[in-house]
C-alpha cells in the first residue's frame, strides 16, 4: 500500500536429481518476488541473467567471484552427496531441493534462510553458524549433519553468503528491477462454453489472463449477489510474467441468463471488469 515501503524476497532454488550411482543433474534458479531473474542449468558454467537488471548493483568481478564460489559448490555437492548415499545406503532415486535466500526490511535489516528437502520432505537447515536437522527429521541425517558441520570452511561461506552477499544482491536487484516488479497490467476476460457437466446442465468459463501481479479476485454473479458454486482454477503462469485463471460454475441450462463474470485487480483502480453470459450462446 502507499508510503508503507514494502518487502519483495529472494528466493534461489537449487533442484537436483540423483538417478543412479552416475547420472544426476542440478539446476538453480532465482526469484525476486514473482519475477524470475536467474536460471544456472546443469552443465552450464555460466549463470543466465533473465532481465536487463538481473546484474544488480554487482560488478562483474563479484559475479566473476560468485560463480566461481558456484562451481566449486555444484560438483562438491555432487560428490558429497554421492558419497553421503554410500554412507547412509540411500536407494536412488532420490531429489534434493534447495531453497536459500532472503528479504530486506527498511533499516539495513534482513532475513537469511536455507532449507533442504530429501524426497520432497523438508530435512536440514541453515541456522546461524551450523547446520541443523528439520523438526522430525528422520535419525539418519544425523550422521549427514554431524559431518556437514565438521567443515568450518564451508559454514564459514554459507554464513557470509546468507549474511552479506544475498542481502546485498537482494537490494541492488530491488533498486535496478523496482518499476518492473511495481508494474501494473491489467487483465482481459473472456467466456467460453466447457465441456457439458451432464444433461440440461452447462459449465460457465471465465477466463482471465495477462495480469500482474498476481492476486485476483473472481467471481460468477447473478446481479450483486456472488454465486458460492464458482469454482476457481490455480493462477497458471504464462510465458510473460503475467498469470493466467480460470473460473467455472456449473448451471441448469435454463438459469444461464443473468448470469455475469466479475473481476477486481489492483490494476484496474476499481473499475472491475464485468462479462454478461449471453444466453444466446447456450443450448
Ligand atoms: C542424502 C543425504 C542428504 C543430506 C542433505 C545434505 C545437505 C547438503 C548441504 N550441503 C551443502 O550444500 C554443501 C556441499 C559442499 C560442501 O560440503 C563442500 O564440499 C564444498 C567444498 O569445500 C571445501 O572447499 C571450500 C573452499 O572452496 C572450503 O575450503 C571448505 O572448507 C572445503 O571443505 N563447500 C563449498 O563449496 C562452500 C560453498 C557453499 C555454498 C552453499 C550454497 C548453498
């Protein structure tokens, strides 16, 4: 909202798939809000910068620097990881997910974090100066842990990397991105006709795509009054940064007319869009 300055956070996934005893792959991506800015794919010793500000306020010797601190990390891990298996007789296949990141608060302020996932499962984080395991973490992981923690070298990097680097990348990329993460684009909306839930019943579509950011509200409507039954999509993302949603109600084929479709964005300064269902266009 207006002079309330607001957070965006950093978020840098790690996914990493480990088929067998040799073929696995990582790939990383990064997150400023809702606005992707790097991709780091497998096999690629370079990370992709996906927006004109995606350099931030970094030099390109602290991007030299970083990606070279990256490299070293991809096939440590790797090994590490491989050899972690052997230890603890883990069965492949198996996924390791990463997420790492921060968000800067006003006054110099910010908020590190690092998760780790094994199978989906949320299993060891970061906190501080050691590694530690996930409440209810399985018992395992704590001969993975105990070991992660003998390497002062490496925490010594984690800590820095949480506790000055991401904040710092995190509010160069804010400053250089803010107009385009504070944009405004409105939605269009249409209907369509889905496929018939049964007989004299019809399925009402509402469409509304090209928006950003990403909170909307939908609604079927008879008059001013929300009809409950509307059932709403997942907000899909489309190729553009701007999302995509669906919203359907199934009627009687003779209560159709009357019917309307309304949406609120906070790009449309309150002038909602409204679609009438033409009850032409049912049989
Ligand atoms: C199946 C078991 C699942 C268990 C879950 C494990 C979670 C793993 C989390 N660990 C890591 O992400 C670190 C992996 C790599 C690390 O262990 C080191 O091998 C690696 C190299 O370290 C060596 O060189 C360093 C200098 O390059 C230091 O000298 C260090 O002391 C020495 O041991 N460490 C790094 O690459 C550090 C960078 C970490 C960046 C982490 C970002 C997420």
């Amino acid at each position: 909202s207006e002079g309330s300055p607001r957070n965006f956070p950093f978020r840098c996934l790690q996914i990493s798939s480990f088929a067998n005893t040799t073929w696995t792959r990582t790939d990383g991506l990064a997150w400023l809000w809702e606005l992707q800015t790097h991709a780091w794919r497998n096999g690629s010793d370079s990370i992709h910068f996906l927006k004109p500000w995606s350099r931030g306020n970094f030099s390109p010797q602290q991007w030299e620097d970083l990606q070279h601190i990256l490299g070293v990390y991809r096939s440590s891990f790797t090994r590490d990881i491989q050899e972690f298996a052997i230890m603890l007789s883990k069965v492949y296949p198996f996924e390791l997910q990463l997420s790492a990141g921060c968000e800067a608060y006003p006054g110099n302020a910010s908020e590190s974090f690092l998760h780790v996932a094994f199978q989906g499962t949320h299993v060891v984080s970061f906190q501080g100066t050691y590694w530690e395991p996930a409440p209810d973490a399985p018992l395992w992981l704590n001969r993975a842990i105990e070991e992660l923690n003998k390497d002062q070298g490496t925490r010594e990097m984690v800590q820095s990397l949480l506790s000055d680097t991401c904040p710092q990348l995190a509010s160069g990329l804010l400053e250089a991105g803010k107009s385009e993460l504070e944009q405004q684009v409105k939605p269009k909306a249409w209907l369509s006709q889905g496929p018939s839930p049964g007989s004299d019943r019809l399925q009402l579509e509402c469409h509304v795509s090209g928006f950003y950011p990403k909170p909307v509200w939908v609604m079927w409507m008879r008059g001013e009054q929300d009809q409950p039954e509307t059932q709403r999509g997942d907000v899909l993302p489309n190729a553009d940064d701007t999302w995509y949603l669906r919203v359907t109600l199934d009627v009687a084929a003779g209560e159709a007319a009357g019917l309307s479709c309304r949406v609120k964005h906070s790009s449309l300064g309150g002038q909602d869009i409204v679609l009438h269902w033409d009850g032409s266009r049912s049989s």
